[in-house]
C-alpha cells in the first residue's frame, strides 16, 4: 500500500532555505514575459504572412524546458529546506524471535567445517542479515544443561551482532564441565519464555507474531521436553528446530584443559528423525544448515515466520522528504529535455547528463 502523508503535519527542518525561492519566482515572470512575447509574434506572423496552408506555432516551443529547468530548481529548494511529515504505512507485522544457540560438547565435533559450532554461529550472522529489522526484534541465549542468556530482544542488529563476533570461535561452555555435556532443550525453552516474559513487564505485549529458533544437532536430550513444548504453545509461541551435523556424525573430542572429570569417547550424530518430530509437537518447521545455502534456509525460515502472521499493522513514523521532492525535480527536467529540437541544446543536455553520471560513479 502506498504510505500517506499527513499534509498537517507537514514542516520544513530549515525553512531559510525556502528564501531561495526568490530567484526561481524572479526567473518564472521573466519567462513569463518572454511567453507573451512570442505569443504576440506568433499572431502578427499569422496575420502578415500568406501561405497556401494554415500555420501553427508551438505553445512554449523552446521555452518549455526551461519552465521545466524552473520548476525543478523549485523542486531542489524545497527539498534542501528539508521537508517532514507524519506518514502511515500498513505493512506485515513484523516478527519477536528468540535464538536458542545449542552450546553443549556435541557442537565441538567438527564433522561439518569447521565444527558445528562455529558453523552455527555463521548461519546466525546469516540469518541476522536477512531480516529487514524493521520492526524485528532478536533474542539470544546458549543452552547445555543450563541457560545463559545473551541478548534480551532488541531491535538494533548491532547488539546481535556484537555477541556473534565474541562467540564465533568456540562455545563458552567448556568440554571440561561436565554440565556442558548434556544438552537441556526444556531449560533452553523456559529461558526463552522468560526473556518473553521480561520484555512484557517493561514494555507491554507486543503485537509481533513470536518464536523460538533452535540451533541444534538433537544429541542426549534431557528435561521433560513435551512438558517445554506445551509452555510455549499455550503462549502461542512456535518452536523452530534448525538441525546442525551430519548422519555420519563424528567423536566428540576430549577435554584438554585440567578436570576431575572421566569422559567417555561419545559418537555424536545428527538426530534428525527426533528434531522433526520435536519441531511439528512445538507447532514449527525443520530446517537444516547445509540443504542449500545459508541465505537460503535463512530466507525459507523467515517466510515461514512471516506467514504465522496474516494481519497487517498501521506503521506511523516523522520521515523526511526530501527525496521525493529530489525525485520529482529529476521526473521533471527529463520532461522537459523531450522539448528540447535544437541539436546543441540536446548536445548539451547529454553532456550534463554524462557527467552527472560520472560524478554518482565517482562518489559511490
């Protein structure tokens, strides 16, 4: 739908500018003058001259493109005495999504490059990227055994970003803790619905659509996973499942730093089978990284969360307008070029029109 203008409350960010109008306004009763003037001899011409078929003479003729030239710098003025107004538009809701990142012992195997891990946190950088964040708001927490948030819902990518950058190069879980080496996905989804819970205090219900995005390779399940499922579907909240690894699979290395712990040499897979079935009893979908590209799967998961939401909202927002104008000013001298017949002056056009493109080239 094409945003609306709320015309009153339109206003100019620096109205000295529109002083400026002066010198077009001078330049338009010059034209003016000039339009009558050659109006006048086109009459005394049809009046004095014979000629064996009735003559016509062009309304503006050659005065056309520089009514147009006027009208333009007009329109350039405006726009540099920044023009602002309240605008609606009515847009898809957007969408609260909480990232539940698997950091458990099984994501050091390295049967995907370089290990499922850092290839996790790669898809995430990924998919952060493919939102619009217009409206969007991400959550991020890791989960083993325990929870540990990392970023309440935010609609500023920088701050997801600037945790993906400090947790790329491996889990802050260490292969040392014994807790690392069970994955919880009850305690990941009650976290979850407690960041949701959190943001609702402080800022109210949201009417974005939500879910929960689960990045994980489904090994060693613990916690009553139906009994987080159902939480989060009673609150209308989908679950997600984006599995990581392969059916191959491979060992899950031994720690290295010092420990009180024995670990047995564990053989960690992909479950696939099981995240399916986790994914349709949580209302989500299954995707996997490595069926496709990461853009695409990031792109499919995120149509998938667009669809939850058939409503559209009314958006209101105080935008500048200074491109319009800007738009409008070029729409114009293009017109005004096509009236252009004389080869030097359409010469002349088409070396402006060079360098202009030259210099957008230079800039860019």
């Amino acid at each position: 739908m094409i945003p609306r203008i709320d015309f009153e409350t339109f206003s100019f960010s620096t109205p000295l500018y529109l002083w400026l109008l002066v010198l077009p306004g001078t330049l338009l009763l010059l034209w003016i003058w000039q339009l009558s003037a050659r109006r006048r001899d086109a009459r005394r011409l049809q009046r004095s001259r014979v000629v064996p078929w009735k003559e016509r003479f062009a309304l503006f003729g050659d005065l056309g493109f520089w009514l147009s030239l006027l009208v333009a710098a007009s329109l350039c003025i405006v726009a540099l005495a920044g023009p602002r107004a309240r605008v609606a538009a009515v847009r898809n809701a957007s969408a609260d999504i909480v990232l539940l990142q698997d950091g458990s012992a099984s994501m050091y195997v390295s049967d995907v490059e370089p290990d499922r891990w850092r290839r996790s946190v790669r898809f995430l950088r990924t998919f952060a990227g493919a939102l619009s964040w217009k409206g969007d708001r991400v959550a991020l927490a890791l989960f083993a055994h325990l929870c540990s948030p990392q970023v309440r819902l935010t609609k500023d990518p920088n701050a997801l970003f600037f945790f993906l950058d400090h947790l790329g190069d491996r889990s802050p879980f260490r292969l040392e803790d014994a807790p690392t080496w069970d994955t919880n996905i009850e305690e990941g989804i009650r976290w979850g619905l407690r960041i949701v819970e959190k943001d609702e205090e402080l800022y109210g219900r949201s009417g974005n659509p939500r879910a929960f995005v689960v990045i994980t390779d489904g090994q060693s399940w613990s916690g009553s996973v139906a009994a987080a499922m159902q939480q989060a579907r009673s609150r209308d909240i989908p679950v997600f499942i984006v599995g990581v690894g392969t059916t191959a699979g491979g060992m899950i290395p031994q720690p290295t730093g010092p420990t009180t712990e024995v670990f047995e040499p564990v053989h960690s897979v992909l479950d696939r089978t099981s995240l399916i079935q986790l994914a349709r009893s949580g209302g989500g979908e299954y995707f996997e990284i490595g069926r496709g590209s990461d853009r695409d799967v990031a792109f499919g998961l995120i149509s998938r969360l667009r669809q939850r939401s058939n409503t559209a909202q009314v958006v209101e927002s105080f935008d500048d307008l200074y491109w319009q104008f800007l738009l409008a000013a070029g729409i114009v001298l293009c017109i005004g070029a096509l009236l252009l017949r004389r080869r030097v002056e359409l010469a002349w056009q088409a070396a402006v029109a060079g360098a202009v493109v030259l210099l957008l080239i230079v800039i860019l």
